[in-house]
C-alpha cells in the first residue's frame, strides 16, 4: 500500500515538468501563431496601400488627360481610400509594437522591400495634376480661358493645400504677370511692354504700365493690390531669408479674388 503510494508520487513528480514543458510550448506555438498572423496582416495592408496608390495616379491620369482642367473628376471615395488616407511610414517602432518578443529584422526587411516596390510603381504624373480644393484661386473665374493659365492656378491652389507657401505666393505672381500680358495683347498695345530686344518688361514694369495705361480704368481694389500681390510673390522668389506663411497669402484672398476676374475681363477672356 505505501510502495504503490509512493510510486503514484514518483511518476506525478517526474510527468509534472513534462506537463509544463508541454504548456509552455502550447504557449510559444500560440504566440507564433499570433505574431505571423500580425506580420501577414502587415504585408496585407502594405499590398493594399500600394494598389491604392497605384490606382490614384490611373485615376489622376486620366481626369487630367480627358478634362484638360476643365472638370477634375471627383471620385468617389470608398472604404479603401478612407482607411489608408493618413497611412503611416512602417518603422522599427510600428514593428516592434505588431511583434513585440521577437527581432524585427524579418518583418523590417519585408517592409523596406514593399516599399521599394511601391516607389518604383507609384510615380506622379508627367503633367500638372489639377489641385483638389480652390482656396486661393476659384478655379470657375479661369475656366475656359487658356490652358496654361488653368495651370497656373491649379500650381497656386495645390501648393497652398499642402503648405507651401513660397511657391503659391511665386504661382501666383506668375498668374498675375501673365494676366497683365493678356490685356495687352487683348488690346494689341504689347509693344507698350516690350523691350528693343522684344522681351516682356519684368513684373515691376508691368504693374506700373497696367495702372497708367489709358486704354482701361482699374478699379479702386486692383489699382492697390496689384502691388501688394507683386511684393509677396517678390519676397518668395527672390528674398534668401524670407519664407511666407499662410497668413501672408490669406489676408490677400478677396484681392486676389477681384483681380483675377478684372484683369480676366480686361484680356476678354472672360
């Protein structure tokens, strides 16, 4: 009776690290389990933020080769676009959060090889790509009108969206002089504002020629913005220590409003 005891206490002894061994390696398999299924996750997501974005520049493509910025297309966005909108850099961090107990090397090296994959499918378009918003221009007031112009304020309207600010306030410096020039060819005066060489005078000369020029009356508002407008595309383009802010270019929005339609109107192109 007491031999057959302690041989029952004998063998529970000697299975129960065996028990734990088992359990533990339960545990390790689960944890592999979960930490591949993470990193399949990963690779999911990473095909799919690179056909989305593959599947935007189709998309702006083709709007830009059929609408000639006339009518940027909108698409209508589904699940897709709404979730990967904001898709963030994959990093040791992120990775390390996805498989937090082992190395990331695999997972890291993964990553780095979809998203070389990614920059070689995913390129911009050859052309301008039409801006998504109009907060600086209003893209009905030069619609119809010439090519490049339309341009030029999709340049101003896109690069404002995306806070780069000198290069709206230089855009939109270049869409001022051009208007300037339309008018006068509109009135075929061009000689007025041409040097002996038959070069157009600089933007300075230009805006001095238009609001003493006899042929049209400027109204109030653009005979004093014109050189506001002029001074902060000067300061972008050409000032070494200047950087403009959005608050530069918004406190000049109603007078870019009212002289891009003037000078429209002047040029009859509008």
């Amino acid at each position: 009776m007491l031999g057959s005891l302690l041989r029952r206490r004998r063998t529970a002894a000697k299975a129960r690290p065996q028990r734990r061994r088992l359990l533990r390696s339960s545990a390790a398999r689960k944890r592999s389990r979960s930490q591949f299924s993470r990193l399949r996750l990963l690779h999911l997501r990473l095909r799919l933020w690179i056909r989305h974005k593959a599947t935007e520049v189709v998309v702006c493509r083709q709007s830009t080769s059929t609408s000639r910025f006339t009518s940027p297309r909108k698409r209508r966005r589904s699940r897709l676009t709404e979730s990967l909108r904001a898709w963030p850099s994959i990093s040791a961090p992120t990775l390390s959060r996805l498989m937090p107990d082992q190395p990331v090397s695999v997972a890291l090296s993964l990553a780095v090889s979809l998203q070389k994959s990614a920059a070689d499918v995913v390129r911009p378009s050859s052309e301008i790509a039409p801006s998504r918003s109009e907060p600086v221009v209003y893209m009905a007031l030069v619609r119809g009108t010439r090519g490049y112009i339309e341009r030029v304020a999709h340049q101003v309207n896109g690069a404002y969206a995306n806070g780069w600010y000198d290069a709206s306030a230089v855009m939109l410096r270049r869409l001022i002089e051009t208007l300037i020039i339309e008018c006068f060819e509109a009135y075929k005066i061009e000689s007025k504002i041409k040097d002996s060489s038959g070069n157009y005078y600089f933007l300075k000369d230009l805006v001095d020629l238009a609001l003493s020029e006899p042929s049209w009356t400027l109204g109030r508002n653009v005979r004093s913005a014109l050189p506001k407008l002029k001074e902060v595309g000067d300061k972008s383009a050409h000032s070494r220590r200047y950087n403009a802010h959005r608050e530069d270019i918004d406190k000049l929005l109603k007078e870019v409003r009212d002289t891009v339609q003037e000078l429209l109107v002047l040029a009859r192109l509008k």
